[in-house]
C-alpha cells in the first residue's frame, strides 16, 4: 500500500513555475496471524487494560492496524500532475520517499478553491511497475468544492505573501492528554480525536482571511490517515502534514512518543526558509516544548514571527508552575508577541497579520 501526505509548493520568485513536494510511505500490511503482530496487540491491551469489547472495537482495530505493516524500501515511486508522469524517487530504508519538481502555472490550473482557502492540486500516483505496481490510498478527504476524492495525493499551492498557520495538533486542536501517559494511549488508541472545544471556529476564521495551514506536530506518521479524517470531521482547515517518524520497535514500550525539540524546530524553519516573505502566526500548548522552540524562532525570525499562540493545558507541573514559566518567556520577546489562553473564546477576535 502507498499513502501519499498532504504537501504544498510554493510559487518561485519572478518565475511562472511552482516548486512541488510530494511525500508519502510505502508499506505492506502484517500478517494476520504474524508473531509480531500478536506480541504488539497484547502489549496495548495490557498498557491500556482493555477488555475484550475495547480491544474489538473499529476504532482501536483501525488504529492499532495503523502500527502493523513492513516498511518496503527501495521502491519507485510515481505520480500523475494532469497529463504529466513524475518520478518521485525511491523509498528509503523506513518506507518514506519525498521529492520535489516544478509545475508551470498550466499544471496547476485545475486546482480549486473555496471561499477564501487555498487552491489544492490533485494527482494520482503508484509505486512499481507493471504487474507489481502498488495501489494508492488517497489520505486527505474530500475538501470543500472539491467533490469526490481522488485517489492519490494533494498539495496546498501557497503564494510568496500573505499569513501561514503553524499548528501543534495534540492538547492545541485535538484532545490527547500528552502529560498522562494512560489517557495518552486511549485517546491515540481506543477513542474517537475530539476537538479542542472553540478552537475550529478560531482556526476557521483565520482560513476565510485567507490564512494558510501547516500543521507540525509529534504525532507518528502512522496516524496521518486518522489525522486527516479528523481535521476534515472537526471542520478544521486542510493543511499540510508534518509528522514524527516513529517505529514500534523505538517505543519503551509504546512510550509518550516524545517529540524531539530540534526536530520540530528544524520542521518549522525550512517551511519558514520555503516563504522568505510570508508571515508565520506559531500555535501550540504548553505541555510540551512549544513555548520555548516558538520563542526561539522568534528571537531568530522577528520579522517573519507574526505572533506565538499557546494553549495552556492542565497536569503536571501545577497551573501556577507553568504561566511562570510562560511569563518568563514572554518578557524576552516583545510586548503582545507571546499570547496565552485556556478557553478559545480568549482569543476573542485575534487577528494575526
């Protein structure tokens, strides 16, 4: 199986060309009745003490089987813009494969657009050839004004100006309870995302000013076909997908998944280096690193640095702990740059330019 990420391209400086990416996994599924896939069920249904009803239940099923496959490295990977054929490369040891091309402004004339979102481009794709060629398994859902989903892959067309979003997604728009390991797991594994009361209708009114979305975040590639599901359900924007490679065999066992600071941070600055002359409003929660490696980018990028949203979130250390250790950081920056709030309907009509 292929499952093509949600990406974007950017137009190119004084040019009437677009540069692309396109990123993706190649995977083949674990047997059914496979040791390893035995071992890993019974670790889960131990860490989480589910019974026999949870452990059948669609959503852990799915999810769970989201972790089950073999990575299958060195695999061509193909695509089709319109009447183009695009090689994508080879997948690497870990089953991934990324690849950037241009598109002339006739390649991307297909792509729509709703009210005030961004245009996405649609394309199909396959990995192998001829008889061994693998089926794609489109991960964005239908979008709005787009009809029925195409089987293959999107990407987000992003102008040199404007304002983008940077999103954390866990504890920021999706509830998960990063701090406790146990609702960690149940809320990956056993129960349905819900959304972060308040935030789609703030998120959804950044869109309609035409506002563009990245969502960065440390939650494992694996889930980026729930992920997607749940940003299209939630009625939050589409926007490009930047997730943690993680392996089940890295996990201690099935850990907090820990995000790596320097990793998020070096995400971040290539999308930033990407959009010299966009404006870039950073958005996270403070259970994790994000106040600190925002604040670090603004120190390094004030120009670029629009504003640094945190979500404060409750658990360990205590409330008082952490807007202490927010406030801190807000007087290295300037005046109004960081902006903290518990309850969405804070941020009032925050409108970041």
């Amino acid at each position: 199986m292929i499952v093509f990420f949600p990406t974007y391209a950017r137009r190119l400086p004084a040019e009437r060309r677009w540069r692309a990416t396109v990123a993706g996994m190649v995977t083949r599924p674990l047997p059914p009745k496979s040791r390893r896939r035995a071992m890993a069920v019974a670790v889960l249904k131990r860490l989480l003490d589910l019974d026999e009803a949870q452990s059948g239940s669609v959503v852990f099923q799915r999810r769970a089987d989201a972790f089950f496959f073999q990575r299958v490295a060195g695999q061509a990977v193909r695509i089709a813009v319109g009447d183009r054929l695009v090689d994508a490369g080879q997948t690497d040891r870990s089953g991934h494969f990324e690849a950037s091309f241009d598109l002339d402004e006739a390649d991307v004339a297909p792509a729509s657009a709703a009210g005030g979102e961004p245009r996405w481009l649609c394309y199909t794709g396959m990995a192998g050839e001829g008889d061994e060629a693998v089926a794609v398994e489109s991960l964005a859902p239908a979008l709005p004004g787009f009809g029925d989903p195409i089987g293959g892959g999107r990407i987000q067309l992003i102008d040199e100006t404007g304002l983008s979003v940077i999103s954390d997604i866990d504890d920021t728009v999706k509830v998960t309870n990063v701090a406790n390991r146990r609702e960690l797991l149940a809320n990956t594994f056993v129960r349905e995302f819900r959304a972060v009361p308040g935030v789609v209708e703030v998120y959804r009114r950044w869109q309609d000013t035409g506002s563009a979305f990245h969502y960065v975040s440390a939650s494992p590639w694996q889930l980026a076909d729930s992920l997607c599901g749940f940003l299209a359900e939630a009625g939050l924007p589409a926007g490009s997908m930047h997730l943690k490679l993680f392996r089940l065999k890295d996990s201690t066992p099935l850990g907090r998944l820990p995000s790596r600071k320097r990793s998020k941070r070096r995400t971040i600055e290539k999308i930033m280096d990407e959009f010299p002359a966009r404006r870039f409003l950073l958005v996270g929660d403070s259970g994790e690193r994000d106040p600190e490696v925002y604040a670090a980018i603004a120190k390094r990028r004030p120009q670029q640095v629009a504003g640094i949203v945190i979500r404060q979130v409750d658990g360990k250390p205590p409330r008082e702990k952490v807007r202490s250790r927010l406030d801190r950081l807000a007087r290295r920056l300037p005046a109004g740059m960081l902006r903290v709030f518990t309850e969405a309907e804070e941020l009032g009509e925050l409108e970041p330019r």
